[in-house]
C-alpha cells in the first residue's frame, strides 16, 4: 500500500500527470462549490421562526452540516472525477512503470461513465445511511467512515484499474483474495480526502496508486496475469 502510494504522489511531476492534475484539480475545485452551494441552498430552504435568536442558532447549525455534509461526499465526488480521468492517469503510469504490458483492454467509455455513475450514488446513498452513526457515536465516526468509504473506494478504484487488464471474472477473483490489502489502501485514499488541498489530488493519486497495486497483486498471484 504504501510502495503504491509513494510510487503515485513521487509520479505527480510527470509532464502526462501533471495535465491531467490540473484538469481533474479545478473539476473537482468546482464540484466541491456546486456541493456546498447545493447543500446551502437546500438547507436555506428550511422556514425562518422570526426568533431572533433561535434563527441564529438555526443558521450556525445549518452552516456547520453544510461543512460536515460536504465532507462525508467527498468521496463520492472524487469517485466521480477518478472515472472521468482513469486512462490519462494509467497510461502515464504504465508507460513509465510498466512498459512492457503493452496496451489496455479497451473498455467503452460509456461503460466507464455508468459504472462510475452507479458508485458514486451508491457512496452517497451508503454515507447518508451512515450519517446518523457519524453523528450520534462520536468516538466511532472516523473509524466509520474511514471503514466504509475505504471499501467502497478501493472497490471503485480497483473495478476501474484491472478490468484495464483483465477480464471480470479474474477481476473479482482477484479483489476477493486480496481484500484486506485492497481495504488498506481504499481507507488510505478516503483518508487524504479529509485533509484539506491533499484531498485536490486524490482523484489522480489514488488513481496512479490503485494501479500499482493491481499490477503487484496480479504478479503475485499465480495465473492472474493471464486475465
């Protein structure tokens, strides 16, 4: 987990990655506004009591969930952006790592936006289910959260990378062996996604790190490399 990581952020300077950072930087700068205008918005909606001060404490409370709200979709927001940019970040990263694989299975691009699609409703659906549990048990919400966004993001990250280079009954073979290494790094990910200006480039960090780690789980699993 941690070569993979090293290996991701030590790529950032490339020329190929550096192009798409910035791209997938300033789509996820705005996806984070149109979320906490959204949230904002939906949250103003709620009926002032002409009470002087309980109006005031309504409205710290709904600025104060506009920020946690936004928080715990982050990572679906980031699920989103990583499925737009998957190929640039991986063909960077094959070419300087992996040479020698040649290229990728190609894979429809509507296929890749309707599975990134489906994840990033499940993540936000699963989070809200979750929101009262972050809530309300104070001393388990990180641990939660961590827990649950790890999974479904090493989930996503690790359906977008193999089926580059395996078919999906090798894919989930391979997921199902190597699950806890796969948890690790998914935990890890949605971990820099609540430090701020890290979390700008996690869609291509996490990305660039998912990768590496499919390459060392099929080449150190015995015929994975043949899917």
């Amino acid at each position: 987990m941690l070569n993979a990581l090293a290996k991701a952020f030590a790529q950032l300077g490339d020329p190929k990655v550096r192009r798409v950072l910035l791209i997938s930087i300033g789509l996820t700068i705005l996806g984070y506004i149109g979320l906490v205008a959204g949230l904002s918005f939906g949250l103003g909606a709620v009926q002032a009591t002409d009470i002087l001060w309980l109006d005031t404490v309504i409205d710290w409370a709904a600025g104060g969930a506009v920020v946690v709200l936004a928080l715990l979709f982050f990572p679906a927001l980031v699920t989103l952006v990583s499925g737009l940019f998957l190929d640039g970040v991986a063909d960077a990263v094959d070419a300087r790592h992996y040479p020698d694989l040649g290229a990728p299975r190609a894979i429809p691009l509507s296929e890749t936006v309707i599975s990134t699609l489906q994840f990033t409703l499940i993540t936000v659906g699963l989070n809200i289910l979750a929101l009262p549990l972050y809530l309300l048990v104070p001393g388990v919400s990180l641990i939660a959260f961590y827990a649950l966004n790890g999974y479904l993001i090493s989930r996503e990250f690790f359906e977008l990378a193999a089926h580059r280079r395996m078919d999906r009954a090798s894919a989930l073979a391979l997921r199902r062996q190597r699950r806890g290494r796969l948890w690790a790094l998914g935990a890890a990910i949605a971990f820099l996604t609540t430090i701020p200006v890290l979390n700008l480039l996690v869609p291509v960090i996490g990305t660039a790190a998912m990768v590496h780690m499919v390459e060392a789980l099929r080449r150190s699993s015995p015929g994975m490399l043949r899917g």
